[in-house]
C-alpha cells in the first residue's frame, strides 16, 4: 500500500463472511458519522459487502461532511450522502429511516477544561439517537477504554469482567453504552457495542506514532509497556458483522489484534524497517489497557494484516512521507487525559 487509493482499495475490501452477514439483515444501512476517522472506510466496505452479497439495499452516509469533496466521493461510490448534524434535533429528526444504524459518533480529544461537551457527545447524543432509531437494529462503536488498567500478564479483560474507566472520556463512554443499553430494554431495540482497541492504519494509530517519533528522534515512553493493536479494515468488518447479532440484551464484543504487542519491540522493528534507532525512556509499568478479543476471533476468524505486516506498511508509508490525519492515539496517556 504505497497510495491513497491502494489504501482505500485494502480498508474497504470485504471478505467472503460479510456479504454472508449482511444478506441476512432487512431494510437499509445507515452510517452515522461517516466523515470521520474510520467512517468513510466503513462506509465503502459496505457498499462492497452489499454488492458481495447480492441483496440490494441502500447505505446511507450521514456526516456534516467538512472535509471538501468526501460526501461527493462517497455519492460517486454508491452511497447515498445525507449533510446532517446528528447533534442537531431537527437534522435528527428529519433523517431518513432505515433498518439498520452503525453509530460511530464520538469525542475523544479536547476532553480536558471541555469535559460538558465529551459527555454531551459521547452519552447524550446516543441517547437521543435510540429514541429515533428505537425500531432499528443498532450497531454501536464503544471503546477498551472502559476497562480499567489490568495486569499485562492477565491476557486482558474479557466482555465479562469488570469495567473500570479511568477519565472523563472513559466514563462518557461507558456512559454511552449504558444509556443506550436502558433504550435497548425500553423498546426492544437490538444493540451490539463494539469495544474497539486502537485501530490502526497508514495514517494514524499507535504505529504511526511510534515511527513518527522515531523519525523525529523524540523519546518513547515505556511505562505504558503493552498494547492492544487491530487492522481498520477488519474491526469495520467486524462492525458490520455485528448488526445481526444486536439483541435487546446488548451483543458486547471486544474488537483488537490477537497479540499483546510489546511497544519496545515494535518500535524496534519500526526503526530497523526505517533505519533509525528509536530512544526509549521510562520502564515498563506492571498493567495496561489491554482487552481480550477471543470471542471477536471466534466469531470472525484473524485480522486479515498480521502486526509484522501492519509494521512493514506503516514504515514505508511514514518514510515516504504519505499523508497523515494528524491524530495521535496518545496510548501512552495512563490518567485518562485526552
């Protein structure tokens, strides 16, 4: 993947299962937020999936769209485009209905001196969203954030085990998933919460940041020793592939790689795929934010990009100085500051 488009092309690659998946649901697709980090890539898997699976249905793109020219290429790739602020009542209120919601509208950073506006977004918007979307099937983006800190010899938390967030985003976040739990039981609305552990790709995610600072010869701090890292491409499958297992008793899978990736190693293997040595600072703390996905895995087999690979793309496309989103993941945050 040296370009945009091979990029594009590799993210909204559907595998075999997801047109299976999706030729079992009724009624349109509809994709809110669309136009941010990881929407338009789930927004063309779809369109893929759909075709793959030879029912057709619409998949809708709702997104404020501020970035120029993306709601006309998402339209020119199949897509149906609606330009709403979802936050917006009257904009909520006059969206199309559809069958199926994938809710991926979230705020993450900017969380500090702003913590009113993380919460507005991150737990009261779903709830208004619920309300509207009560008779649809409702798959929601959540984060490992709501997890707490665990020991990196535990293998991560389970779907089972214990929450525990740490910051005002985590806690906004849990918040999300419990309002939109009450909704789910109120009106019967199926619901799968997707616990996603930093997604990656060419232009962002714990792997561009690592060979960014390795590049710029700017320290790696060690004390957030463990990492959970997945292919964007697999966790928008899996996303999808959720929809038809939403229940009115809420489907919670954790969506991540399957190795605990060590960051002094894979920054190592960056800096020898980049020529650099990387500096390293601090040790490594006893716990992490880790989650365990072996349910995700067993429903829809591995991410498709091992981390060897994943490694390999990221250090030709920062060396060759590929565009970025300009969005660290800030992994190494153990305060739960954003």
């Amino acid at each position: 993947m040296r370009t945009l488009a091979e990029l594009d092309e590799r993210l909204s690659r559907p595998r075999d299962g997801l047109a299976d998946d999706l030729g079992k649901l009724d009624g349109d697709i509809m994709i809110l937020g669309a136009g941010g980090k990881l929407g338009p890539s789930l927004v063309r898997l779809a369109l893929r999936g759909v075709r793959a699976s030879g029912v057709p249905r619409r998949v809708i793109a709702v997104s404020r769209f501020s970035e120029p020219g993306l709601a006309q290429s998402l339209q020119e790739s199949g897509a149906t485009v609606v330009a709403a602020d979802v936050a917006d009542e009257e904009a909520l209120r006059g969206l199309p209905d559809a069958a199926n919601v994938v809710f991926l509208v979230g705020a993450k950073f900017g969380t500090a001196g702003r913590e009113h506006a993380t919460w507005f977004t991150n737990t009261y918007l779903p709830g208004r969203v619920a309300d509207r979307f009560r008779g649809s099937r409702i798959a929601a983006l959540s984060t490992g954030n709501v997890y707490p800190l665990v020991p990196v010899t535990s293998g991560g938390s389970t779907e089972d085990g214990p929450t525990g967030p740490v910051g005002d985003y985590a806690m906004s976040c849990l918040g999300r998933e419990r309002v939109l739990t009450h909704f789910a039981a109120e009106y019967g609305t199926p619901l799968s919460l997707i616990r996603l552990n930093y997604a990656v790709e060419m232009r962002y995610g714990v792997l561009v940041d690592l060979a960014q600072r390795i590049l710029a010869d700017q320290p790696i701090d060690l004390a957030t020793g463990q990492v959970n890292v997945v292919w964007q491409g697999y966790a928008n499958e899996v996303t999808l592939r959720s929809l038809p297992l939403a229940g009115a008793e809420p489907y919670v899978l954790n969506v991540t790689g399957p190795e605990l990736v060590s960051v002094r190693q894979a920054a190592e293997a960056l800096g020898e795929a980049l020529g650099r040595r990387p500096v390293f600072t601090g040790e490594e703390a006893p716990t992490a934010l880790l989650s365990n996905a072996a349910r995700c895995h067993g429903l829809f087999g591995y991410p498709d990009l091992t981390l060897t690979e994943l490694i390999g793309h990221t250090a030709r496309w920062v060396a060759d100085g590929g565009p970025l989103l300009g969005k660290p993941t800030k992994f190494e945050r153990r305060d739960g500051k954003f």
